[in-house]
C-alpha cells in the first residue's frame, strides 16, 4: 500500500513515469510501431470499398494480421527469455517494415492479407516490451510503466489515425492509391524504430541472468498454468480484451455506415478522442490509482466499459458517439495497464516473456475475433446488436473484478 505524505508523495508519484531512463527508446519504438498501425484504422472502410469487397472480408484482413501474432507472439516472447529481448525485438521490427512496404503496394484484399499475415509473424513487439519492463521495474512501480504502454498508444493515436486518413485522401487526389503514401510512411517509421533499438536500447536479459533458462524450462511452463493468481488475471484479461477489440475495431465501420463518415473524418474523431486520453493519462491517471488502488482502479474501469458498451451501439449523433469513445478512452486508462501490471507481479522473474507472451496472446486472439465479429455484426444486423454482443462480454470480466486474489512472495517477486 503507499502511504500518503501530501508532498513528497505528489513529487515522487511525477517522477516514477520518468523515473526509467533506460526504458525511453522502448517507448519510441513502441510509439512508431502504434503510429503505423493506427494509420489503418480509419482507412478500413473506404479501403473495402476501392476493393469492392463487403466490410466482413475486410474484417477478416485486419483480424489475419493478430492471427499469425497470436502464434508467434508467445514463441517470440520465449526466444526472448532464451535469447535476449533486443535481437528478438530486432527480428519483429524489420518484419513489421516488411509487412507495411507490402501494404503499400497492395492492389487487391489478397496482397493486403498477405502483407498483414507478415507482419503478424513478426509481431512480438509488445510481448518482449511487457518483458523488458518486468526485467527492470519492480512491482511497485510496475503498474504505471506498463500503463505507459498505453500512453503510447494514446500519445500514437494523437497522430496515427489523422495523418492515416489524410494521406489516404492525398493518395486518391492524385490517383497513385489511398493506401500507397501511408503504407510507405509507416515503413519509412519502422525503420527508424530498428535504429532506435540498434544504437540505443540496452539488452535488458543478458546471458548472466539467462543462463539456467533450460533448467527452468520445464518449472515455469507448470508454474503458470498451477498459478491460480496469475490464470484468474489472464482471466479477467482475456474477456475484457476481447470485449474492448471488438469494440474498437468497429468504430471506423459504425462510423461510415451511421454517419457516413469519411477516412479524414474517422481520423480526426480518434485524434479528438486522444488528445482527452493523453489529457487523462498525465492529470487524473496517477491520482486515481494512487487513490483507489490498482484493484478498485481495475473494478471502475471494468464498470465504465461495460455501461458505454452497452450504450454505444445507439448512438444516435456524432457528438453522442464520441462522448461514448471519451468514456471508453477513460476507463482504459484506469484497467488495462493495471492489469497488465498484475499479471506480471503474479510470476518470478524468470518468468517475465512467458506470462507476457499469453497476456499478448490474449490481445492478439481478441485482434482475431474483433474485427471479424465487428464487420460481421454491422454487416448483417442493424448497428445497434453490437451493443449487445460488446455487452454481454465485458459482463465477465466485470463480475470476476469483485473477487480480491492476492500475490505471494513465494512466486519470487520482491514485492514491497
């Protein structure tokens, strides 16, 4: 628990985001690589449309991409635990750039899935970054760096999305195709992001703290699964993740088919929408948690999400619609990266790649089944079924918020 002293607690709880200097070229690589993706987002239904394809196959698109990440996250994730995180997190950069200078030159939904398969393959980025921060943050400061994870993407979607959307129209204006400028923009970011990890980032797992990895093999792979703390988190983890995916894959579509809302307009509506989160995260983030607690932070956010999933599906206006993503932008703050943060405390430290590798394998399998239930929904039943599916899953995660677990000392972690 912290102990509140009015002064030096407020002075101190500032300087825990910063407080890891050896983390800030994870950061900027993590930010790029969200900026890449990102740009995406908003270019989805207009994409469909050049393609002349109905919104499902382009779910399927997007949803192939986290497919191939949900088998080879968690293996990248491992041979990091073997191997060190910087050549692995190396690896997974170059394919990313490989993947979006595919993307660039599609011309047809079969390159677009090809491009989107390979970067998939390679997407270990945020397993081996969830590592890197369990490898040098202890637990008590472990919760606000893993929710920088989310200030990436939230500082990436002042950006990504905007500038996705406008240089879709820049493409279409003088005919060389919507997705060609930002499939090269976000590749030109992807190299920069292998430069940044090459000459800066400092190996966090080096041999000395690795070398019994193939003594433990064995013991971490029973321990995770007999680990009743940490199964209950990915739990928890798992239904709210699925819920949030799906609902985040739809907005671009919910927008276009109830607003006719345009790729620059999609992109500017998530840039609005990130600019109220950047806002949240550095003013009422920390003393929320520091507040409330890691759990009851968990429990709101798990509450806020469940009411404005079950009420987005019928926004009525544009403004109703992005008071709702204003609401869901807040209440992730509040849950994911706690969560996250919990799920790392559950295990020792030789454990870190491993437990990050399912937490993003949880993510990557929400990725699936989120724009493809999404698409699926908004494309044969009316918008406001999505409410209703949103719903009814992130009910779950809710319900099992009000069960405490505790962590214990045994699991080798220097808990304070």
């Amino acid at each position: 628990m912290i102990e509140k002293t009015p002064n030096s607690n407020k002075s101190s709880n500032n300087r825990k985001i910063f407080k890891y200097r050896m983390l800030t070229p994870l950061w900027i690589a993590v930010f790029i690589d969200i900026i890449g993706f990102s740009m995406i987002l908003p270019m989805a239904p207009s994409i469909a449309e050049d393609f002349d394809i109905e919104i499902f196959l382009m779910g399927i698109a997007l949803s192939v991409n986290a497919m191939f990440s949900f088998i080879f996250g968690p293996l990248l994730g491992k041979l990091s635990d073997r191997y060190g995180r910087k050549p692995l997190l190396l690896i997974s950069q170059v394919g990313t750039c490989a993947g979006f200078l595919l993307l660039a030159f599609s011309n047809s939904i079969w390159m677009l899935i090809i491009s989107r398969i390979v970067d998939g393959v390679f997407g270990g980025n945020f397993p081996i970054a969830k590592a890197i921060i369990g490898d040098e943050v202890p637990p008590k400061d472990r919760s606000i760096q893993m929710a920088n994870i989310g200030v990436a993407h939230v500082l990436a979607s002042l950006i990504g999305p905007g500038l996705g959307g406008i240089l879709y129209e820049i493409g279409i204006l003088y005919n060389i195709g919507g997705i060609l400028l930002p499939g090269l923009f976000a590749a030109g970011l992807s190299v920069f992001t292998i430069i940044i990890t090459i000459f800066i980032l400092e190996e966090t797992w080096p041999k000395s703290r690795r070398q019994d990895y193939h003594e433990m093999k064995t013991k971490v792979i029973i321990k995770i699964r007999k680990n009743k703390g940490a199964m209950f988190y990915l739990t928890v983890y798992g239904f709210h993740t699925a819920s949030f995916m799906i609902a985040m894959a739809s907005l671009a579509f919910f927008a276009k088919i109830m607003f006719g809302m345009g790729p620059p307009e999609i992109g500017i509506l998530l840039m609005i929408s990130g600019i109220f989160r950047a806002t949240i995260r550095f003013t009422l983030f920390k003393p929320v948690i520091t507040k409330l607690g890691e759990n009851n932070a968990i429990l709101v956010g798990l509450g806020i999400f469940l009411v404005s999933f079950l009420i987005v599906g019928f926004s009525i206006s544009v403004i109703m619609f992005f008071i709702l993503i204003l609401f869901i932008s807040f209440a992730a703050s509040l849950t994911r990266g706690p969560l996250n943060s919990k799920i790392s405390q559950s295990v020792s430290p030789r454990e870190q790649g491993k437990i990050n590798g399912y937490s993003s394998g949880l993510d990557s399998f929400a990725q699936i089944i989120g724009p493809l239930i999404g698409t699926f929904v908004l494309g044969y039943f009316a918008p406001y079924f999505l409410s209703f599916v949103i719903g009814s899953i992130a009910l779950v995660p809710f319900l099992m918020g009000f069960k405490k677990v505790e962590l214990k000392e045994h699991k080798s972690i220097k808990l304070s």
